[in-house]
C-alpha cells in the first residue's frame, strides 16, 4: 500500500516543478529577448513481480512513478517590436550578443544598448562591454564612440557608422555575434544572459564567432530600432498550467485512494 503513496507522491512533485516552470514563463512575457522552457519527465524503476519473458501474457511490472528529468529551453524567436531607438537592436535569426561581465563572458538576446557617457561607449542593457572588431580587425570588448559623434547607425551586418564633429561618415567597426550548435546547452543565470559554462560539459556544442548576416555561418542580421520581445505564448501557456493542475490533482487523488485504503484495513485489524 505505501508504494501506491509513493508512486502518487512523485507525481504531485512532478507537477510542482511544471507549475513553477510555467510560472516563470508567464513571469517572464515582458522580458526582452526571454526564452520559455519546458519541463521533461520520465517514469521511473518498474518492480518486476513476474519477468516479462516467463509466459506468454507478458508477466507483470509495476511502474514506480515519475519525476523530472530537466527543462529544455526554447530558443525560437520571439516578435519584434518597433521602438524606433537607435541604440535597440534585434537579431533575426541565429546567434547571441557576446558581453564581458565580472564573471566572465556571456551570452545575450537582449539588444537594448545604451550610451555610457562616463565610458564613452555603447554597452548592454546590464552595462557589459559588447564583443566588436575594428576597422583594423581587432577583436575587443567595447564600442568606444568618438568624441562628440553622433547619428549612431547599425547595418544588417553589423557595421557601426557615425558622423563626426566635421559632419563625416566614419565607420567604427562590426559588432560580432556568437552562435552555438546546441544553444540549448547554455547555462541562463539571470539578467537575461546565459553562460557556456565548464559546468555544462561543453553541452552548448561548437561555438563559432562571426559578423552578422554571414550567411556562410548561418548567423542572423541585425535590425536597428527593434527589441525582441519573448517567445511565450500567453494562451498557451495558460492551458499548460491547468493541464499541470489537473495532473497534480489526479496524483493528490490516488494519494487519498491509497490513505482510505489503508484507514479501511486498519479498522479490519482492530475489528
């Protein structure tokens, strides 16, 4: 009779991760460039009371319950909204932004820059230094802006083009992009940034660093004066959290069946 309370038991677990899972996603609809997740279970041992192979009817096995074996992040792409801001930017398509935090480099969708006027350059929403290659082809962190420069243009490609204080046009380099076999493998730790983690194993896959809109490798172009805005549908994800409630409480039910059972065979001992 307990295995009946355990089995139940793991199910009502299960569905509180889903539940909190999706509660996230709904959390998270406003959050520039998020990507929903999803819950993955598995049934778990399976007590054999008779082998399969014994006879012809198949035997008999008893399932042990369920529990959660990871969340799958979603990295489709979400709409993208107009905001007519020259220092948003959207990536239509693959790869991420490339920014320098305190702990390291991270990944970003969130392309809602800003000029620091104490630094004189553009960084992330988070104020990280952006991964940029010059005119001279150096790769470094950071977009320093000329003294004084103003009418800040982003390409499709990626190219970054001012107008000095003389009036000329002068290109400052390419904002580079970085893009991953399995972005799924990254870490998210916050702040709209993921992680390529040691941790992780290496489970994001080959990593490959590139100016945007280079098609040879499959990265996305940029979008000026547009925000990428989440991927969660809100219905849906509506109709999710009832199917997780009506899941947890068919589980809550077999824990009653299995506590009734128990009291009723109680009784017949005391009887």
């Amino acid at each position: 009779m307990m295995r009946s309370l355990y089995t139940a038991a793991s199910g009502m677990m299960a569905q509180q991760v889903n539940i909190d899972n999706i509660s996230n996603n709904l959390a998270n609809v406003q959050s520039t460039g998020f990507k929903k997740s999803r819950v993955d279970f598995e049934d778990l041992l399976y007590a054999h009371m008779k082998d399969p192979n014994a006879t012809a009817t198949g035997g008999t096995q008893i399932g042990m319950g369920v529990r959660v074996t990871s969340t799958q992040r979603m990295f489709t792409e979400g709409r993208l909204q107009r905001t007519d801001s020259p220092y948003d930017m959207a990536i239509q398509g693959d790869g991420f932004f490339t920014v320098h935090t305190p702990n390291g480099v991270a990944y970003t969708r969130d392309g809602s820059l800003k000029y620091d006027g104490k630094k004189g350059e553009i960084v992330s929403g988070g104020g990280f230094p952006l991964l940029f290659r010059d005119m001279h082809g150096h790769t470094e962190y950071g977009i320093k802006m000329p003294k004084g420069a103003t009418n800040f243009t982003v390409g499709p490609d990626g190219m970054v083009t001012v107008t000095d204080m003389g009036g000329k046009q002068v290109k400052l380099g390419t904002i580079m992009l970085t893009r991953f076999l399995n972005p799924n493998g990254l870490k998210a730790v916050g702040g709209n940034l993921y992680l390529d983690s040691p941790d992780m194993h290496g489970m994001a896959g080959t990593r490959v660093v590139g100016a945007p809109a280079d098609q040879s490798l499959g990265m996305g172009g940029i979008a000026q004066g547009y925000l990428e805005k989440s991927n969660i549908n809100v219905v849906e994800e509506m109709v999710n959290i009832v199917q997780a409630q009506r899941a947890f409480e068919m589980s809550q039910k077999g824990v009653q069946a299995a506590d009734e059972m128990m009291r009723l065979t109680n009784q017949m001992q005391k009887g």
